[in-house]
C-alpha cells in the first residue's frame, strides 16, 4: 500500500493509544485521548492538544460555528429558490416557479428546526463538563 493511505496512518498514530472516532476542533483530523497524570487529555496527529476542559470547550465551539454554517447555508438556498422562483414566474416558467417555491418553503422549515436542534444542543452543553 502506498504512503497516506491506511497503512500510513496506522504507522502514525501514537503506540498504545486509541483513536477516539472524534475529530481535532482545530484541524479536523483524527483524535487521540490520553489518560496521563493531567487527567484525561487529547491530541492530534499534528499536535494540536486539550486538556479534559479545553477539549470540550473547543469541540462546543466548532459544534456551534458547524451548525451556525448549516442553518446559514439552508436559508440562503430558501433565498436562491425563492429568487430563481421570482425569475420563473414572471418568464412564465410557472411549473418550475411553483416548484421552486415549495423547494424554498421546505428548506426554510429546514433551516427552523436547525435552529431549534441547535438551541437544543448549547442548553444541553451549556450544563454538562467535569
Ligand atoms: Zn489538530
């Protein structure tokens, strides 16, 4: 197998510790926890490193900016439907404006349960940690 496939991760990773599954909040790439005499700790390949806290301030934060970017693009592909719409309609495009318009109706309901999920998820956060 070739250098950074598969086989050039498992040479990477630190001996005797777990990848977690959960991503770095700063470089996105591949976690480790580490069980040290700083209490539980996580690094990245690279090295980016969290303490228990800082960890889960950090990954809260990314958590908030990634659904702020998924409830913001939602509404602004309500608001490119409802403009092609407006376009349609008035070129007598009057099947794909209606279309459109239903497109755009469902994404916004889209981007309000987003937020709900998301005020959901920082109440929840807001009360958990060590
Ligand atoms: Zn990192």
């Amino acid at each position: 197998m070739g250098a950074g496939g598969p086989a050039g991760d498992r040479a990477s990773r630190p001996a005797g510790e777990a990848a977690t599954g959960i991503t770095c909040p700063t470089c996105g790439g591949a976690i480790w926890d580490e069980h040290g005499e700083k209490g539980l700790a996580f690094h990245c390949r690279i090295g980016h490193s969290f303490l228990l806290g800082a960890m889960l301030a950090n990954h809260a934060a990314k958590h908030r900016e990634t659904l702020a970017t998924a409830i913001r693009y939602t509404a602004e592909a309500a608001a490119l439907k409802r403009l092609i719409a407006s376009w349609a309609w008035t070129h007598e495009h009057s099947l794909a404006a209606a279309r459109l318009d239903e497109e755009a109706d469902m994404l916004d309901r889209t981007a309000r349960e987003l937020e709900r999920v998301a005020g959901t998820a920082f109440a929840l956060g807001a009360s958990s940690g060590p």
